[in-house]
C-alpha cells in the first residue's frame, strides 16, 4: 500500500498527456540559452577588463609622466612589461604543448612521454620567429609616440583622439585583409574622423591666455607721466607680458606635438592590428607563441635603449611604475585574446568603452578638459563606434 500510494502522489507524465503526444514525439532538448548567456558574459567581462585596463594604463602614464615627472625611463617601462608578459606566456606555450601535440599526431595523452623542454620550445620559436620583427617594431614606435604625447596633452583628449585608429585599422583591414565596408560604415567612420577634429580643436591652449598677455601692459600707464615707481611697474609689467607669452607660444608647441604623436601612433596601430591578425590567422603557431616571439624582438630593443639613457633598468622607479609596467603586460595578453577569437576591429570597441570611463577620472581627478562640446564629441565618437560594428 505505501508504495501505490507514493506512486500516486506524484506522477511526472499523466496518461491522459502520454495519450495526447504523437507517435515517435520525444521530449524537448535542452536550451541552449545558458551557453549563449555564458559566452555572453565572457565576451562581456574581457572587453570590460581591457577597457579597464586600457583606461587605467592611460591615466597612470600621464600622471606618472605628466604630473610627477617621474625619472624611470619609458624605456625600461616597456621592457619590464615585457618580461612579465614573456613569463606568462612562456608558461602557456609549456602548458598546452602536449595537448596540442597530442592533437596533432593523434597520439594518447596519457601514455607518460616527458613534455616538450624549455630548450626545444625556445629553439623552435627562435626559428619561426621573423615575421614578429615588424610588428616589434612598429610597437616600439607606438610606445614611445603614446609616451611622447600623455606628456604634453591631457588624458581624455589623448584618448579621444586615439579612437582615429578605427579608420586606419578599417581602411587597412579593407586593403590587407580584403574586408568589405557597407556605406554606413563609411559613413560612421567620416564622423568618427569629424569627431575627432572637434576634440582636437577644443582641447587646444585657449587663445584667451594669448590675449591676456597683450592686456596686461595696458593698464600700467593712467595717461600721465610716469614716475621712476611706475616705470619699473611698467617695466616689470611688460617682462611679465613677454614671459607669459612666450610660455602660451610653447604650450601650443606642446599641444601640436602631443596631437601629432597620439595621431602617428593611431596610424600605426591600424596597421599593427591588420598585421597581427593576419599572422595569428594564417599560422600554425599558438598566440601564447607569438607573443614570447614578439617579447623577445622587444627586449632586443628596450633594454639596451633603458641602460644607455641610466645604466640601469630599474632606475628612477616607484610603486606607481611597477603598476604602470604591471597594466602594459596585461594589455598585451587581453589584445592578443581579443585579437586571437575576434578581430582587430572588435578590439578597438571594447578599448573604445574607455573613453566615457578616463575622461570623467581626467576632469575629476587631473582637472582634464571638459565642456559641452567636449561631451557631444565624445558622444558622436561612441555612437560612430556603434554604428561602425552594426553597419
């Protein structure tokens, strides 16, 4: 009796159902809602992270180099980011190597063979490494112009600014990689370009500060004589006129070199991104791989530029140069992912989420430009971006 009854509490398909499906009917599979929504989430949470990362490694060099004019060298910045990142990736490549082998010759994992050793692995990627020399260089160049430029402008206008690498990047993956651009891309990216411009011309040394120099004589005099008092005021008066233009004359220098170095830079890493997504994507070789190659031609270049400026690579460093080098290692790790199972372009919009996120920090905390034009740029930026990826 208690087991009919247990029976009879609750019965997980009725006859009266079992009756109502058809012949052969089986039951529903399941969603694949939940792989969606994870993935969703992962694609999310890295894009999240670079542009958090790419945000933070900004604000931190311009205030390291722009505010406390910190003595460490970009240089040795650079190539102690890349050591970190060799490290890293060095143990992936040492981490994946039999499984992937495996793969390739078919062969069991399990039959204990020794892994590859660090010796064989170098070897290897020392053989196979020259395609990775350009896009070394081309790095370099990159570093070092962003350097040049977050020392001379603000960090929201560097940012901003940077975004034009979405039209060397779309224009070269046109030409390189034979991409096809719809009229609403095109369309998107001529008002990224005017965007742009904006910026440029809003984050400029104001010309009232150039006005003010020539005001300022003017009132010395009150249309009589002068005494000896009031001619040394006048006098003291005009060299400060004189001081104070000619330092108006060099930030505007300042500003014209800091535009010119974060625009090259934009162009260069169009062309860095096309190149590198094409060598992941035509290659045998692994990203972890790719990236010891490109770490090694890179400390080829760094450290002996770091020593010959102090002699030293650790020279001039600080807690907030550990960070600096700590957030360029894992830029480069989350690029390479990004580039590796998206695109180039891709990767641009996710750096693109920074923009909103250093230029409020800037205004906040380094007293950046803000004003309304400044915001409606911005804004046309990121709605170009969005029109950029739908189109």
């Amino acid at each position: 009796m208690a087991r009919s009854s247990d029976a009879e509490k609750a019965p997980l398909i009725d006859d009266e159902d079992l009756e109502a499906q058809p012949a052969g009917r089986t039951l529903p599979e399941p969603s694949l809602l939940p792989r969606v929504s994870r993935q969703t989430c992962i694609y999310i949470g890295v894009c999240a992270l670079l542009a958090l990362q790419n945000s933070s490694y900004t604000l931190l060099r311009r205030y390291g180099h722009g505010v406390l004019k910190e003595a460490a060298s970009s240089q040795s910045i650079l190539a102690v980011g890349e050591i970190m990142k060799a490290g890293f990736c060095m143990y992936m490549v040492l981490r994946s190597r039999p499984s992937r082998e495996s793969r390739e010759t078919g062969e069991d994992e399990t039959r204990g063979e020794p892994p590859t050793s660090i010796g064989d692995v170098a070897k290897r990627l020392a053989f196979t490494s020259a395609p990775m020399a350009v896009p070394a260089f081309i790095f370099l160049a990159m570093n070092l112009l962003s350097f040049v430029s977050l020392h001379r402008i603000s960090a929201s206008a560097f940012t901003l600014i940077q975004q034009s690498k979405l039209i060397a990047t779309a224009v070269l993956s046109r030409v390189v990689l034979g991409k096809e651009l719809s009229q609403a891309r095109w369309r998107a990216l001529f008002t990224l370009l005017c965007a742009v411009l904006i910026i440029c011309f809003e984050t400029r040394p104001s010309a009232r500060e150039a006005q003010k120099c020539t005001e300022s004589p003017s009132s010395g005099g009150g249309g009589v004589a002068a005494s000896a008092h009031g001619r040394e005021l006048a006098a003291s008066s005009s060299g400060a006129a004189a001081a104070e233009q000619a330092s108006a004359t060099l930030r505007a220098a300042e500003y014209v070199v800091g535009v010119s170095a974060v625009s090259l830079e934009a162009i260069l890493s169009g062309f860095s991104n096309v190149y590198f997504e094409r060598v992941l994507k035509s290659t045998s070789l692994s990203l972890w791989e790719r990236n010891v190659q490109l770490a090694g031609y890179s400390l080829c270049i760094y450290v002996p530029m770091a020593l010959m400026d102090h002699g030293s690579l650790l020279y001039g460093w600080s807690g907030l140069t550990w960070v600096v080098a700590f957030l360029g290692a894992l830029g480069g790790i989350l690029i390479g992912l990004v580039i590796s199972y998206m695109d180039s372009i891709t990767k641009n919009l996710a750096l693109s989420v920074a923009i909103i996120l250093t230029a409020c920090v800037d205004y906040l905390c380094f007293d950046g430009p803000m004003t309304l034009n400044i915001i409606a740029a911005a804004a046309v930026i990121i709605t170009s971006i969005l029109q950029y990826s739908s189109g």
